[in-house]
C-alpha cells in the first residue's frame, strides 16, 4: 500500500472515529425519544470552547474531562426544562425548541469568544509526531482521538449490554411506553439519556476542537453531516452509527485524499474544452462534501431502516 | 386490595371514549371485563394505569391514584399486560423477565425462579432474545414479566388472542393461579366461555359505559344481556 493511502486510511479513521463520538449520543436520543434535536451539533461546539476556556485555567487534561461533564449538565436542564415541557405539544413543538437554541448558542458563542476561531493550543506531547512514513509525520494527536473514541464506545457498549439501566434503555429505544408500564420513571431516563447524550458531543468538541479548529460555524458545519449518520446507522442502533460514521469518515477522508477529476478516475484522457467537459473535470474533492447527503438520500428511499436499524425511521 | 372506580371519563384528542365509568375489584377475585369491540374495554384499563388522558376517581385501598403517572401506578401495586404483549425484542427472556421486577431483587412471592420452573418453555429459552418466541410464549413471556413486580391487582388485556388451544389453556390456568395467590385480577377476554369459567364478576361495557355488573352467575342467568351487548 502506498503510504498516502496509508495516511488516509488513518484520517479517515480518525475523523469517522470522531463522528461516531458525537452520534452515538444523538442516535440514542432520537430512537428513544423521536427528539429531533438540532442542538446536538452545539453541543460539540459548546465542549470545544469549554474545553478551550478551561485549558487555560486548569490544563487540557482536566479540561477535556471536565468540559463533557458541564456540557451533560446542560443538556439535562435543557431536557428537563425545554424539551419536557413542550413534550405535550409533539415532535414539532421539540424541533423548534432545538432549532431556536442551536442559534441561540451560536450567537452566545459569538458574544463570549468571538466571531473568528479561537487559538484551541495543544500540549507539546500530543503535537509531537507519533511516526514518520515515508518522510511525513503522522500526529500523536489523532491516534489520542482514535483511542479515546474507542474507548467510549466500548464504556457505552458495555453499560447498555451489562448494567439493568442499559438494558432498560435498551427496551425503551422500541417501547418507552411499556417500560413505564413496569414501573420504571421514563421522563427521567430521557433526562439522563440525553445528558449523556450530549456529554459524550461534548467530548468530541474537547478533543476535536483543536484538529478540526474551534469557531462559530463549527456546529453548523458538522451537524447536519451527525444527522445522516444516525439515518444511515439506522434507528436504536449503536453499532450502525459506528458503522455509518466510519464509511462517512472514509469516504469523505478518501475523496479528498485521492483527488482526481472524474475522467482520470474513468480513465478517460482530459475532455478538453465546451460541452460536457466542465462536468467531467469535477474533482472528487469537490464531490466529496455532496457524498453523505447522496448516501442519505439513498438509504431513505432504498432502506429506511439503515444499516442495523431495529425499525423503520 | 380493593380497587373502588367513580366516574371515570378518558379522552384521545378529541374523542370521548370513556364516559363516566364505575366499578369495583375487590381482594383475590377475577373480574371479567366483556363488550363488543372498540367499545372502551382496553382505554379502561390504560384509564387505570394513566397512559391516556382521563379524569375520574381511582381508589386503591382507599387512596387515590388518579393522578399518578403509570409508573407511579405500578409503584402502588398495579401490574399491566398489553393487548399487543410487548415484549422487548431484542433483550433475552431472562433480561425481559429481569425487567419486570422493578425493585431489582426479590422479595418473595412469584420469582424468576418460581415462573422458569412452572414454564420449562421460557427456561429452554431464556438467552433467546424475546422476539424469536412464538405468540403465545411471548404472551406468557410478558404475564410473568407484569407478575414479577409482584402486584396486588394485575389488569390483562386478551390474553389469549390468537393463541393454539394448548397456550389458551396455560394462559388461564396462569390467570387462575395469579388469583388463588392472592392477587387480584380485571381480565378483557373475548372468549366467553373462558372468561365465564374463571371469573367471579363480570362487568359488560357499551359505548364507554358500564351496563351490567354483577356475578357470573347472574350474568349467565340473564342471556338477554348477552344478546343485547355483546352478540354481533
Ligand atoms: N390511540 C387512539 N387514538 C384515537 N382513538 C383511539 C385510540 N385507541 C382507541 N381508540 C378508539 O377508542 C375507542 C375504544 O377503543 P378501545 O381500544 O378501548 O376498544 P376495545 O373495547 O378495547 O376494543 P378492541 O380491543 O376490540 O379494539 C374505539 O372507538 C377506538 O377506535
Ligand atoms: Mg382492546
């Protein structure tokens, strides 16, 4: 394997790793209570200032654990005192309260730290080169990502598979009604659901911040591209929104990895000028950011349940 | 236990379905609930647990629980199985049943244990995930889910719907036992003859409205309430 493939290969890991952060919450959320929540991006964002912010005072290492925990936080108070209150009214009155606050914190993020990106400095061992292949240094830094979104998901994996409240979030994600029947207190579990939900993109903000530059667009930018793994993952499913976020990852890392226009690609010589020649000189690299949005498009319509989805979305 | 309901009134959106409901379940005994379909039977018992929007009293020994949300409900001694058995598909047997129980350990009464022994069926298949099993293992699956809480009053919505006759006869044989332990129970059953068999009392519903109530064998010496409410 050539080396730049090699290096590819390991971004798009790195990137898919990061996505699967940042949607196994929103996946879990959305299955157990159909909650659209538009914010989720937000709070990515909100864990990389605060994990900015707090870098300086306390050190990135404390900062990218406890700037999770306060982004948890405030995704509970807004479970707790938005979302269940309008609950009543249904999916639409929730998506708009989702809606409303991921602009809210956009301009809030303006006003405390700024229009432009924030400086998001990481300490000198993890910007120190973890190898060199074929003379370009591969960053001890995204292999600390990759190790800690792995590490989240086996936590997350085996809380859902062992603990009696993974296994009643388990049958709530198809039948949250029944497991109220049984005497457990739903509303609440939504809450906690939810706060972990959106510690766990506040982590991704954390540790992603500083690779993928933290600065207002930043939710903006990532958020609709978290939707689409949590379609094509498919709904209640974990293991389909790791899934999904890889081949997101991959495709998008590998489309701007190897780029070439489209008639290089079909081995075809350059079309030269006029007619058509403009639409086979797209290169994949501009394709690329279209590519989650086709995959999104097609699984809607050729299998609404995704990947590993347990229902229909 | 004794479950006392006054003018108890239930609404989806707009439409009224239960209007006005009153009855009685008193300590151990089988309450039958009859009536031709769509006429409320399975919005009473939701009323009861508090899954539909209602208003009415609801006495349990005496205290209210009207105004409690179902696991609240299910707190106070109520245990619910749903016309659709709703067994969580994914999880296991054991994990379903493990479910059921709330309190997380055992207190006596009917046990994991106890409900694996009396149904070798589910023991074969308690590291099966739930949705593999046939109707009618499902439907006892889900019985002894409700029954590990260990309830005073157990609401059962058609249990043996769409069931072989074998199953039919362990679902009521499940039902009588559930009674002769001492906890009470308000069945729908659309096969009368089953339902006649097993119950004390039986109510008979019209258009969210109780007509009837009284013993069974009141009910069977009056085959004109019968013909009128639930022939079709
Ligand atoms: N979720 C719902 N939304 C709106 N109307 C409903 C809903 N569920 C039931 N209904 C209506 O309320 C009435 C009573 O329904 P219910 O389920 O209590 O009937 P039932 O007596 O149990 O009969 P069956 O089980 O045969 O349908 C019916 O007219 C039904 O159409
Ligand atoms: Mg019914």
């Amino acid at each position: 394997m050539s080396s730049l493939l090699i290096l590819s290969l390991l971004n798009g890991l790195a990137y898919g790793l990061l996505l699967f952060l940042l949607s196994s919450g929103l996946t879990l959320i959305f299955s157990m209570m159909g909650v659209l929540n538009f914010a989720h991006a937000s709070f990515y964002m909100l864990g990389a200032y605060l994990g900015f912010q707090l870098s300086a005072v306390t050190g990135f290492w404390v900062a990218i654990i406890i700037s999770p925990i306060l982004v948890g936080l405030i995704g509970a108070a807004v479970e707790r005192f938005g979302l269940r209150k309008v609950h009543a009214q249904g999916h639409v009155a929730e998506l708009l309260l989702t809606f409303g606050l991921a602009f809210l914190i956009e301009e809030v993020v303006q006003l405390v730290w700024g229009r432009s990106a924030v400086n998001f400095v990481l300490p000198q061992i993890l910007r120190d080169p973890m190898f060199v292949l074929d003379g370009v240094a591969y960053p001890t830094y995204r292999i600390f990502m990759m190790a800690v979104a792995l590490g989240m998901l086996a936590v997350v994996i085996v809380f859902l598979r062992t603990t009696r409240v993974g296994l009643l979030v388990q049958a709530a994600l198809g039948l949250p009604r029944m497991v109220g029947m049984l005497g457990y207190n739903v509303p609440r579990l939504f809450t906690q659901v939810f706060a972990v939900g959106s510690a766990l993109a506040g982590l991704a903000g954390a540790i992603g911040g500083a690779v993928l530059v933290t600065e207002p667009a930043m939710a903006r930018e990532l958020g609709p591209i978290v939707f689409v793994v949590v379609v094509v993952g498919g709904l209640g499913s974990v293991f389909g929104a790791f899934v999904a976020s890889l081949i997101i990852g991959m495709v998008q890392t590998l489309a701007i990895g190897f780029d070439r226009p489209i008639y290089a690609m079909l081995g075809f010589g350059s079309p030269g000028e006029g007619g058509l020649a403009e639409l086979w000189s797209v290169s994949l690299a501009q394709i690329a950011p279209l590519l989650p949005y086709l995959l999104l498009v097609l699984t809607l319509i050729f299998r609404p349940r995704g990947i590993a989805g347990t229902r229909d979305l | 236990m004794t479950l006392v309901v006054s003018g108890l009134h239930a609404w989806y959106g707009h439409s009224h379905v239960l209007q006005g409901v009153d009855f009685e379940v008193g300590p151990g005994e089988i309450v039958a609930l009859l009536g031709r379909n769509g006429v409320g039977r399975s919005t009473t018992l939701k009323a009861l647990m508090g899954d539909v929007e209602r208003r009415g009293r609801v006495l349990l020994d005496g205290a209210r629980i009207d105004r409690l949300d179902p696991h609240q409900v299910v707190r106070r001694g109520l245990a619910y199985v749903p016309e659709d058995r709703q067994v969580f598909p994914t999880l296991t047997v054991e994990q379903n049943l493990d479910l059921g129980n709330w309190r997380g350990r055992a207190e006596g009464g009917w046990t994991k244990p106890d409900v694996l022994s009396r149904f070798p069926r589910l023991a074969e298949r308690a590291k099966v995930p739930a949705g593999a099993l046939s109707g009618g293992e499902q439907q006892l699956l889900s019985m002894c889910r409700s029954l590990l809480s260990n309830p005073r009053l157990m609401l059962i919505d058609e249990p043996t719907e769409g069931l072989a006759p074998a199953m039919v006869t362990q679902v009521k044989e499940l039902i009588v036992e559930i009674a002769a332990r001492g906890c009470a129970v308000l069945l729908v059953e659309q096969k009368l003859t089953i339902a006649l068999k097993i119950a004390s009392r039986v109510l008979v519903m019209v258009h969210g409205q109780m007509v009837f109530q009284d013993s069974t064998a009141a009910f069977i010496a009056a085959p004109e309430i019968r013909r009128r409410y639930l022939e079709v």
